[in-house]
C-alpha cells in the first residue's frame, strides 16, 4: 500500500482503462504510417460501441459483439477511404466530420438499445497463476481483450518492422510517388490501412461499451478517439511507445480516481484534469528534444495521392 | 434609446397584464415543454422526469401537449433552447437540472407571460420562476442505515456530482445515518464532476471498490456504478439512484431512491389550466410521495430491511427529521444542538461536512 493504495489494484485498473485508447491509438497508428490522417478516430470509436453492443445484444455472444464493433467502425472508416483515396478530398476536413457524423449515426441507430445489459465478457481462466502474490493480480485476471490489445501491439511492431507488407506500408507513407513508381497499389494500400484503422478503433469503442461500462448512452466514448490521436503523436509513430502512451494516460486517469477515494488531500480539480495536463506536457519534451518527434512523421502525413501528378 | 426602453416597459406591462389575466380565467390548452441534463433513456433522473411529463399526457389528454429536448448542456446553451422554447409556444417550461438556474431566470425576464419551473434551484427572480426540489436526504437517510449495517470492510463510498448543498445534503445525511448504526464506518468521496458520463461513473465505481468500499452510492445519473458493482459478484452493494434501477435486483442494487415527479408536474399544469396557478418554492419529500424508497431486497437480511422501512415510515409520519442534533460540523463546530431539527435554509444552502467526514469539498 502507498498512500492507501494497492499498486497491484492500480496497475491492473490501469491495463483496464487504457484497452479502449491503446486500440484506437494502434490502428491510427498504422493509418498515419501509410501516410493518411484519419481524424475520425472519435466517430470510428462510437459507431464501434454501438454496433458491438446492438450485435452482443442480438446475438447474445460478447465476441461476436467485438467482431460487430470492428465491423461498424471499418464501415464508418469506408466513408472516409472513399472520400479521401477516390474523391481526394481533404483528409483533416473528411476526417472531422466523421466524427460529427459518427456520433450522431451512433445516437441514432443505438435509441432502442439504451439500458440493456450486454452478455459478459468472461475472464480468462489462468487457474493457479492467478493466485500469485501481486503479479497474478496485475497480470493474470483480466478479460481476453486486454491481452489480446497487447498481443495485437506486438503484431502491429512485428509486421511495420520485419515484413515485407510493413516495408511497404511505410514506404507508401515516406513517399507516396516513389512508392508509386515502384509499381505498388498506393490508392489500395491506403485504403487497406484506413479499413484497419477503423476496425481497431471499432473494437476500442465495443470495449467500453461491453466491458468498460457494460451499456449503451449517447457518446459514450466521451473524447476517447482524441486521446488516442494524440497518443500516436506522443508515440512518434512507433507501437511499443504507443503502449507507454496509452498505460501512462490510462494510468493517471486511474489514478485521480483512486486518489480521491482513498482521501489524498490534494484539489479534485488539479487531479481531474493531471492526465490532459502530462499529456500535454509530454508532447512538449517530445518535440523539444531535438526535434525528434516531428522528424518521425511519416513525410507524405495527410498529403493526398493522385497518380497522374 | 429612451424610447425603446419606454416601449420594452411598455410592452412588459402589456405582458404582464395578459399573462396574469390569462392564469386568473385558466386555460383551455397547454404546452408543456420539458428541458433534459440528459437522454431520457438514462434509466435515471432524465427518464423520471420524463415519466412525470408523460404521466400529464395521461392525466389531461388532449388538453395538455408537451415537448422537450434531451441533452441539454448546462450554461450558455440552455438558454438557447429556452429561448426557442419559449417562441415556439410552450406555456410552462420545466428546467430540469441545477446548472439550468441562470439561464432559467435570465430567458424568464425576457417572457414574463410563460411559467418556467427549475428543479433543485433556489433562485426565483421573476414572478413568472418557480422551484422545486424534492428531499432526497430522506432516502439518503435510509441508504445510510443499510450502509453502515451492510458493509464488511467499515468502508462506505458516494460519487458526488458536483459540490453543490443538495449532494452534500446528501452525503451528509448518507454518513450520519451509517455512522449511528457503525461507528466504525469511513465514507469515502469521489467527486465526478459530471451528471452523466458513464465512463466516468464506472472509473469512480471501481476505484471506490479498489479502496476497499463495498457499498457505494452515487449521485449521478446513469446505471454505471451498479454495473460496475455487479462485476464483484455481490462483494458490493449499491443503490438504485433517480429511478429504480429495477434491473439490478436482487444485488447489487439492494434499494434505491426513486424521484417521482408526476404528481407536481400533475398539479401544476393542473392549476395553468383551472387559472389558481401561483409562484411557489416547492420542496416534497418521502411524505408527500415524491421521494419513493424502492423495494429493499432480499440480499438485506429482515432485521435491518425492518429498521429501515421503520425509519422510512418515521419520515413519512414526520415524526423524524433526518438531521435531529446533535450534529457538529467538520470542523467540531456546533450546527445543531440535542434535539433540534435543521431549518430548511441551513440545508438549502449546505456547504459543510459533518464531523467524522475526512477531505475537503472542492470549492
């Protein structure tokens, strides 16, 4: 116990409370390292809790309600492909409006599902390992989703960093033309990384509203997509980094909350709003350090693509 | 300049002439509109009011036509929907949320012939502005005994919305009522700032339960804390807040408080019709119905499900005041001596804890 709270609780909360971000902050991620950036990551989110609720409700299965929410947030994402790889229109604006779009399709389609409990995402049975001290608490309790954000970080590094399917991805974000003149499909490519990057933030947005908060209300997701924006950026486009961002967010968040209840005697103000303020105060060290993060944009960011230029 | 103010006087005059002939003869027909902090799906405090507004549609039929609006946020925006409101013909406007009270009485100002109605406010700068606000402390009263009775660990949590008299109210009431039956009983506060956000509510629920709380009660507006109360397999207990939260029985939701607002929004627009409307300040309770104590679950044992709807029943009767002295504040200072009952001012305008409750209030 420090200051009356159990760190073993507080990290295992912590994994808990980043899921929805770490998700959404991956698939971003890999949507800005093939060069577009996708502002809808709110609006993909929120047409992902609503779909994975309406479709777990449907179906009774929470992973099937995953895989609705993966799908409700690649279709919204479809929008957004086709807005800015066929029409070429621009990404920032296509990317707000999105969002605008997505919370007010979610509220819509979600009106007759609101106060219904969804089926139970189980954890995952480790048994014994459970049991041990501390780190069985912190590691060994938790729903599948949780390990499997992880797993899906591990993936995400594996493929940008050692496979030829990375190397190009990253090439169609470094410069699109060239890649272009390499004969790589970099409309198909884009829009391949886009349909990603919607189902993730789809799965981040069924994960608060099948486990997180186990319901479906308007705008759940309460600004969760621009939180895992600028993750990305406070990531500087690399996944385990992203992991950081997204524990360290989660981490203080949670951390507000249990410092409250266990009676610290400091302002609820200054603690509510912690998380935005070292969010805030970490992109400034990042930037300053030499410049580093910038120069790790991927340089043809939010550039659009036409093949004739 | 002179003259339009002479003409804007002229004209207020004008309306209120009108608007008090028109609520001496009565009315024939009346729009009621109703503002919303939240989705009236919340299965809280926004869907009782709304049952309350629906209960006029039954009561009056043709004779009464309501319209309202969900998701309203509290300030500047507020008054823009009143505003709408109040030009698209509503004859009563029910605010329903604490942050609606300036712009309640500001838009007031502006349409002295239309009633508006703030709920859980004190401000009435208008003839045209009344309040009305219901005792929750009563049913705080009787979720703190099943508190401090219940609970294993002596560790009792509330999520607070924003720190304002009629949530200290509460909290207050809650503690006292658990500290008499557990002396040993801590109460812990987590303040959300918010009235809906069930993120948020959730994250408050479970660092409360990380502390070691098991029973929690909250504030706020959505079923979130009794979900995430429901993960623990019946470690912890909560309470239906608002509405009844009938979903969550038999555990965690052990009891609840139920806002029923049917009856004054009845009466009121009863009385726009038959022309006796009056400014009031209206404050019921547990008496008068409009404070309802859900069903006490099975998961209670008998003995305290009897003593609390004993105390529920002493309140009803008037024979006992949830805030009997002796009571100190925190600070050790004297608020009420032996057997003195608080006046409803002190309440109203309720800025302190009571003796035994650690931290601060936010300012």
């Amino acid at each position: 116990m420090i200051g009356g709270i159990d760190p073993a609780l507080l990290i295992s909360a912590l994994m808990v409370a980043s899921v929805p971000i770490l998700l959404a902050a991956i698939g971003e991620l890999v949507v800005e390292r093939a060069g577009v950036l996708n502002l809808g990551v709110e609006g993909m989110m929120i047409m992902g809790a609503v779909c994975g609720f309406i479709m777990a409700v449907q179906t009774g299965s929470a992973l099937l309600g995953f895989v609705g929410g993966a799908l409700g947030g690649a279709a919204l994402s479809l929008i957004f492909a086709l807005l800015t790889q066929v029409l070429l229109a621009n990404q920032v604006a296509s990317g707000l409006a999105l969002t605008l779009f997505g919370l007010g399709l979610s509220s819509l389609i979600g009106q007759s599902f609101v106060g219904i409990r969804p089926p139970s995402t189980g954890t995952v049975p480790f048994g014994p390992l459970a049991d041990i001290p501390f780190l069985g608490r912190v590691l060994f309790r938790h729903d599948w989703v949780v390990y499997a954000s992880v797993a899906l970080v591990a993936a995400t590094w594996w493929m940008l960093k050692a496979t030829r399917m990375g190397l190009i991805l990253r090439a169609v974000g470094e410069s699109h033309d060239a890649a272009h003149a390499l004969g790589y499909k970099v409309r198909k490519i884009r829009v391949l990384a886009i349909l990603f990057g919607g189902a993730m933030a789809g799965l981040g947005g069924a994960y608060v509203s099948l486990v997180r908060v186990p319901q479906w209300t308007d705008g759940i997701t309460a600004g969760a997509g621009w939180i895992a924006l600028a993750i990305v950026v406070f990531a500087s486009w690399r996944p385990w980094r992203a992991l950081v961002g997204a524990y360290l967010f989660g981490g203080i968040t949670v951390l507000q909350l249990n410092l409250q209840a266990a009676g610290a005697r400091i302002p609820v103000e200054y603690l509510s709003m912690s998380p935005y303020l070292i969010t805030i105060i970490v992109l400034v060290i990042m930037s300053s350090g030499r410049g580093k993060a910038s120069l790790n944009a991927p340089a043809s960011l939010g550039k659009n693509f036409h093949a004739s230029r | 300049m002179k003259r339009r103010t002479l003409l804007a006087t002229a004209a207020l005059g004008l309306g209120l002439a009108f608007g008090g002939s028109a609520s001496a003869q009565g009315m024939d027909k009346v729009k009621a509109c109703f503002v919303y902090v939240g989705p009236i799906g919340d299965l809280g405090w926004t869907y009782q009011h709304h049952q309350g507004a629906l209960e006029l549609v039954e009561t009056y039929g043709d004779k009464v036509e309501i319209a309202f609006q969900e998701n309203v946020p509290e300030g500047a925006d507020a008054e823009r929907v009143l505003t709408q409101m109040a030009l698209s013909g509503c004859n009563i406007i029910f605010t329903t949320s604490f942050g609606y009270m300036d712009p309640t009485n500001t838009v007031a100002a502006k349409f002295p012939d239309i009633k508006f109605e703030h709920a859980t406010g004190y401000k009435r700068e208008h003839p045209n502005v009344s309040t009305y606000n219901a005792r929750f402390y009563e049913g705080r009263a009787i979720q703190g005994h099943i508190a401090g009775k219940m609970t294993k660990t002596n560790k009792i949590g509330y999520i607070g919305s924003f720190p304002i008299p009629e949530v200290v109210m509460g909290i207050n009431s809650y503690y006292l009522h658990a500290k008499k039956v557990n002396p040993d009983v801590e109460l812990s506060v987590v303040w959300a700032f918010t009235w809906f956000d069930p993120a948020k509510e959730a994250d408050s629920a479970k660092a409360l339960i990380d502390q070691g709380v098991d029973v929690i009660a909250s504030h706020t507006d959505s079923t979130a804390p009794l979900a995430e109360a429901a993960k623990t397999n019946g470690a912890v207990i909560g309470f239906g807040q608002a509405s009844d939260m009938a979903d969550y029985k038999p555990s965690p939701r052990v009891s609840s408080i139920i806002d029923n607002w049917a009856p004054y929004y009845v009466k009121r627009v009863g009385q726009l019709l038959d022309g006796t409307y009056e400014q009031v300040d209206s404050w019921a309770g547990i008496p008068e119905g409009e404070v309802e104590i859900g069903e006490i679950t099975d998961a209670v044992p008998a003995d305290v499900k009897a003593e609390a709807e004993a105390m529920r029943d002493a309140i009803a009767a008037g024979t006992y005041h949830p805030f009997t002295g002796p009571i100190n504040k925190q600070d050790g200072s004297v608020w009420l001596a032996e057997g003195a009952v608080a006046p409803d001012g002190d309440l109203l305008g309720m800025n302190f804890y009571v003796e035994g409750i650690s931290g601060d209030i936010p300012k």
